[in-house]
C-alpha cells in the first residue's frame, strides 16, 4: 500500500505536463518487457522530433489510473489486463475478440488501443527440464493433481498474481484445486526465475515473452484448458493526447509491427541475462528495424 501511495505521490506533479500537448508523457510498468517498451517509445518518438518524458517502473493499476486521470499519455498495455483486470470481463475470448472488447470498452475511458503487436505475453507457469520431482506435470491439470492428491509442489509467484482474477484466483477455481499457503512463495516478479533456477521452489510464474526461459532451460506447463486470456501488446495512448498529435499513430504502429514472441524473447534476455543496458537494447532493436 505505502509503495502504491508513493508512486501516486510522485505522479501527481504529472497533471499539467501530461494535459500540455507539447510533450508527451510515455509509462511503463515495473519490469524489463515494460522498461524496454518505454525507452524504446522514448527513443523512438524523440527522434520523430516529440518531446517525450518518461515515468517508467510503475505498477499496473498505478500505471492505468495515471493514464485515465491524465497523468500519463502513453504506455504498451496487454489486452488480457485490460479485458479481466480493468474491465472485470470473466467471459473467455479470442485473440480478435479481446482486441475488439477492450477498444470498445476503454475508449469510453477516453484511450485508443492503437495497431497490437504480435507479442503475446501471456502468464504461464515453468518447471526445469530435468528435474526428477517436476517430470510428470506436464499441464496445469497435472499440477492441479499434485495439490488434490495432498503432495503439493511449492511455487512462486509475484506479489500481484494471488489477487488478480486472471491470475491464482482464476486459476484455481478453473483448475479445481487449491494452493495451500506454505506452498505459496510471493516475490519480485524477475525474482521467480532466480528461485525456480536456484532449485529454492519446484514451479515458477513467468512471462511468455521472458527470455530466462530458454536461457535456463525451463519447460513451460501446458495451460490445457486454456485458462489465460490473450495478452497481445499494444501501445494506448489517450485519446485527446493523439487527436492533438496525429503523427504519433505511424511511427507506434510501424514499431508494433515489428514486435513478436521471439523479438521479445530476445531483446528481454539481452537485458536479464546478457546484462545489457536497458538504453542499448533498445537504440539497437530500433535501429536495427529502420525506425530511427
């Protein structure tokens, strides 16, 4: 709570920047995929000749709430989020589907879902390969058996995810199981991958997108009754911030376009495993794309 009043605190200073249309204000949520997207959108809009501040590192809601107050013109949002998370809709949709939903519901919120991308950064939930203890569970169903049958594996998750209705909350009702509490390890979400490689926990949430997954071999359990919504990437941008600056649609949609699994993969292990600079990265995917 105190970490969410502070980074309230610390954009209330944003109102009046983010209504002046003469610079743009471009979020982004608290981890890698998130920061790259914003200093990519930085790089990107600065060289098209906006002027860009960035407020990056903030959480979900946090992030969402500026955006509709004002406070934030811009950030790469995930379809899913919108859909289950800020909309509250539990009906289970398609890709296309979740697309038309959210647009449709977040632009009485005042916000534009601009061209997606084809980066689907959906949760889901890794085990080692190899590892002797985890080698039958193969789907969630599979783990769900391992809590019925009173054995239970312990997991770890972030810090948001036992209180999302798309994340343990759903899960579990979906899935017919439940996760006892000592089983349940909550942490930073780049914190999950450490533990599950550390050996410290059996299961581990993760990112579609991640690139620790292949970097440390980890096997992704099969969400066999298709639980996950969609979480296509998107940038969002309020609506009187593009109708004020109408350039900005082509450069976000042409760096969209460009974006998928593998790219983020890629440029997101650079960064957690390579241990390159969020700045390099990306001057070297937009660069590397002729968007700059």
């Amino acid at each position: 709570m105190f970490r969410k009043l502070l980074c309230v605190a610390v954009l209330l200073p944003l109102a009046t920047t983010a209504m002046a249309q003469d610079t743009i204000v471009v979020g982004g949520k608290n981890f890698t995929e998130q920061l790259l997207l914003a200093e990519m959108t930085e790089q990107l809009l600065s060289a098209k000749g906006f002027s860009v501040e960035k407020r990056d590192g903030l959480g979900s809601t946090v992030l969402r709430e500026a955006q509709v107050n004002g406070q934030v013109d811009l950030y790469w949002e995930y379809t899913g989020t919108s859909l289950v998370t800020y909309n509250k809709i539990e009906e289970k949709l398609g890709p296309d589907e979740t697309l038309a939903r959210v647009r449709e519901l977040d632009a009485q919120q005042g916000l534009t879902w601009l061209e997606p991308s084809r980066a689907n950064n959906t949760y889901a939930f890794a085990v080692k390969q190899g590892d002797e203890d985890t080698s039958s569970i193969k789907s969630l169903s599979d783990l769900a058996v391992t809590f019925n049958d009173g054995d239970g594996v312990d997991i770890a998750v972030n810090a948001e995810f036992p209180r999302r209705p798309d994340g343990l909350p759903g899960l579990e009702e979906a899935y017919e199981f439940k996760v006892g509490r000592r089983n349940l390890k909550s942490m930073e979400s780049g914190l999950t991958y450490q533990a599950l490689n550390e050996g410290e926990v059996d299961v581990a949430l993760v990112f579609a997108t991640d690139g620790r997954i292949e970097a440390f071999d980890f096997r992704v359990l099969e969400d066999d009754k298709g639980f996950f919504p969609n979480y296509a990437i998107a940038p969002v941008i309020r609506t009187e911030t593009l109708k004020a600056n109408p350039g900005l649609e082509e450069p976000l949609n042409a760096m969209a376009n460009v974006i998928d699994d593998a790219t983020m993969q890629l440029l997101n292990a650079q960064v957690d495993v390579e241990r390159m600079s969020i700045e390099e990265v990306a001057a070297g995917f937009l660069t590397e794309h002729g968007l700059l």
